[in-house]
C-alpha cells in the first residue's frame, strides 16, 4: 500500500484480482447494449434480404455485391478503428463507431438508389467491426484476469439478443408490403438515444490512459469503478507516442511477432470466413431452397437464438483450456452439426430449424473465443491496432467469399456453400490445436513478455 496525502491506496495491476463490482457491471451494461444495437442493425439485412431483392429489383449477384460492401467496410472498420482508437482512445472512438452505423442504418432505410444502398451499407459495416474491434479490446483492458472470458461471453450473448428480436420483428413487418422492410432499418435509429447515454457512462480504458503516462487518470477509472483507491505505480506501463501503422505492421513481421502473427490470423480468418460466408445468406438461401418469404424469416428468427446460446456457451467454456482448445473443439462440431443441417433442410423444417440454431451457436461460440483470444495475445502498445489489422484482413477474405455463395449454390446446392465453411472452419481446428498457445486466467502483461519465450 502506498501513502497520498490523508489517503492510502493499495497497489494493484489494474482489474487483477479483484471482484467485479456493481459499478463495473453498469458499465458492461452500456457495452452489452452497443452491442445489442450493433447486431440489430447487423442483422435487419440479413432477414430484409429477399425482400430488397424484390423491391430494388436485384439478383443474387447484387445481393452478393451489397454483402461484399458491407464485409469491405467492416475491413476498414477493424484496421482503421484500431488505429483511431490508439490515437484518441477507446472511448471516443466507441462513440464515433456507434454514430456512424447507426447513420449507415437510416440512410438505407431512406434510400432508393442501388449505388447508394452500397455506400451506406459499407458505412454500417465499417462503424459495426470498429465497434466490435474495440469493444473487444475495451473488455479485456476492463476485465480482471481471472473471469476476462467469461465478461466478454456474456456481453456477447446479451447482445446477441437483438438476433432473435430483429427476427420476430422482421416477421411481422417485413410481410406487409413491398417497402415494409424499410421500417425494420429505421428502427435502428434508436441507436443514436445509446449514443448519448454512453456518452456520460463510458470511462476511458486505464491501460491506454498509463500508456500516455496519465497514471492519475487511470487510477481514477480504477477506483471509481471497484470502490477503492488504487495505485497503479507497479502496474506493468507500456508507452506508445503516437500509432504508427507502418512501424505496427513492421512489428508484426517481425522475427519475435512473425509466429504469433501468422496463427492468429489463420485462426481468426478460418473462423469468420467460414461463419461470414453462409450466415449473412441463412433467410435467402432458405427462400431459394422453396420456403415462403415468411417461413423463411420465421425459420431464420429461430437460427438467431443460437446468438445468445453460442455467447453464454462461449462464457462457460472460455477460461477452459487456455482458449485452444475450446476453439479447435468448436471447429469440429461446426462440421459435425452442419452436415445433418443440410441434408434435412428440405424434408424437415423442425429439424433443420433446430439443427441450424446449434450451428449458428457453435460457431458463434467459436468466434468469440477467438476474438480475445486475439486481443489478449497481443502487447498494449500495439494491441488496438494490430487487432484491427488481423480483424480487417479476415473480413477482407470474407469480402471476397461473397461472390463465391451465389457459384457454389448454382453448380453444387447449399452442401457446396456449407462445404466452403466447413472447410475452413477445420482450417481454424488444426492450426489452433497444433500451433496455439494458451491465454486464460493470464494477466496480459505475462501473455506479452512470454513472445519472447515461445
């Protein structure tokens, strides 16, 4: 313990070993509801889907081309948010991702234009995966050591519960008439009242404070947020002047960085390509397979719960072990869950309702382990920004990916576009399982000096 003035403080490294307090859970609530919003938004495409077919009058093509926008955008989001956040701090960098795709939203839901359609939709993308980078980021820097995980699953869920509830929602809208799928993307715009409540809520991550050498401010988020003063004078500081992104890719490649690099951005890409590339397409594929406009919505509202159910999965299994090994089991039961999904889609709805909820949930929780997985294995001083970057490169591939959906279906049915995901989510598997590391109940400081040891 250390003396200031009148006051004693008790020296500790940040969040480490202390009880997650009432304070710090108001916080996470805001978060979840970044969150909720940004999956609301994210996914009012997905089930709107056939419908702006009909009514700007597209094909698959097109369709594969506003996704591709949308996956683009999410590029930039996650090498550029990362960058900016590092810069200005995660804070206010939250609050620009939210600004802008809710703006992203609203704009699509006015627009007649197919060219602006894509504008606006590569904008929401961009502000989606700039929040989720940094959300990512912001937890684990506001998550003791010991349940960081857990913290980072439940928020997750919680927030993926906009999934199931844009999906009833979009049920009874999206029906009515030919533009009712307009007022499902306007309902987004309540994004902007989560605007100016995180405003007032949302303190600034005290790892990025002490890497500016504010060690009283960062003390100050400590304190307000457990309920005891606290000196962070032995915390591990790690100062960084400015963000450099030629000197942080540099460092990436670098002889201590390349092994850990190139893992985790196998990892991370088998995992959201072989996500990215069929549920975006769950509502259309199903109306292509003959299902009705509404069956389809309605079977693609139940595949949602898996959202939440892979989130509070992904909470349970996270801190086990050490994070590879929950992923590389999830990549296996992704294909073993999926083939049954696919041979049954046509001859059972149940079934293949409840089928395609499990994948949806198994590789949700999959995901989401690797995303801190890859955050936490990652120093301070660059872990924004390299974050972003390996993020972006994924999204990059799911880019990519899009065009491919609409090929694979046309010469080899939906088992063509599922065998694509399969594959590279047994990609994500071996390379965890034989070139990973283990991460949990590790406080990031040992995770970052241990590079150097590997």
């Amino acid at each position: 313990m250390s003396a200031i003035g009148n006051e004693m403080k008790i020296k500790n490294n940040y969040f480490d070993g202390l009880e997650v307090t009432k304070k710090q859970i108001c916080l996470f609530i805001v978060v979840i509801a970044s969150y909720f919003f940004e999956n609301l938004d994210n996914n009012s495409f997905n089930f709107c889907a056939p419908a702006i077919m009909a009514s700007m009058n597209i094909g698959t093509a097109g369709l594969a081309q506003i996704t591709s926008a949308y996956y683009l955008g999410n590029t930039f989001g996650a090498i550029f948010g990362g960058i900016i956040s590092d810069i200005i701090g995660r804070r206010k960098t939250l609050l620009i991702s939210t600004f802008l795709f809710t703006t992203g939203t609203i704009v699509d839901a006015a627009t007649t234009d197919f060219t602006t359609f894509l504008v606006a939709r590569a904008l929401t993308g961009f502000g989606i995966l700039c929040m989720m980078v940094v959300t990512i980021t912001y937890m684990a820097e506001m998550s003791p050591k010991e349940s960081r995980g857990k913290w980072e699953g439940y928020i997750g869920g919680f927030g993926y519960l906009a999934a199931p509830a844009i999906g009833f929602i979009s049920g009874a809208i999206v029906p009515l008439h030919p533009e009712a799928w307009r007022n499902v993307f306007y309902i987004g715009g309540i994004g902007y009242i989560l605007l100016i409540v995180s405003y007032f809520t949302i303190k600034e991550s005290p790892r990025w404070l002490m890497s500016r050498g504010r060690q009283a401010e960062a003390e100050d988020v400590v304190s307000s947020l457990v309920g005891m003063p606290i000196d962070l004078s032995d915390a591990v500081i790690v100062k960084k002047s400015r963000s450099n992104l030629a000197k942080d890719v540099q460092k990436m490649f670098s002889p201590l960085y390349l092994k850990r690099t190139i893992v985790l951005f196998l990892i991370l890409c088998g995992g959201v390509v072989s996500f990215n590339s069929t549920q975006p397409w769950m509502t259309t594929l199903l109306k292509m397979n003959g299902f009705s406009m509404q069956d389809s919505i309605f079977i693609s509202t139940i595949f949602t719960f898996g959202f939440p159910l892979g989130q509070f999965v992904a909470a349970y299994f996270a801190d086990r072990g050490g994070r590879k090994i929950p992923i590389a089991v999830f990549g296996i039961l992704y294909c073993v869950v999926t083939i049954p999904f696919v041979l049954f889609i046509k001859d059972n709805v149940i079934l293949a309702a409840i089928l395609g909820l499990l994948v949806i949930a198994i590789g949700i929780a999959r995901n989401f382990i690797i995303h801190p997985y890859v955050a936490e294995s990652l120093p301070t001083s660059q872990r924004n920004s390299v974050t972003g970057i390996l993020n972006g490169a994924s999204r990059f591939a799911s880019t990519g990916a899009q065009p491919l959906v609409p090929i694979l279906f046309a010469a080899y049915g939906t088992m063509g576009v599922f065998g694509f995901a399969m594959g590279f989510s047994i990609l994500t598997s071996i390379i965890a399982i034989f070139f990973g590391w283990r991460t949990a109940c590790k406080s990031l400081e040992e995770l970052n000096e241990n590079i150097s040891q590997e």
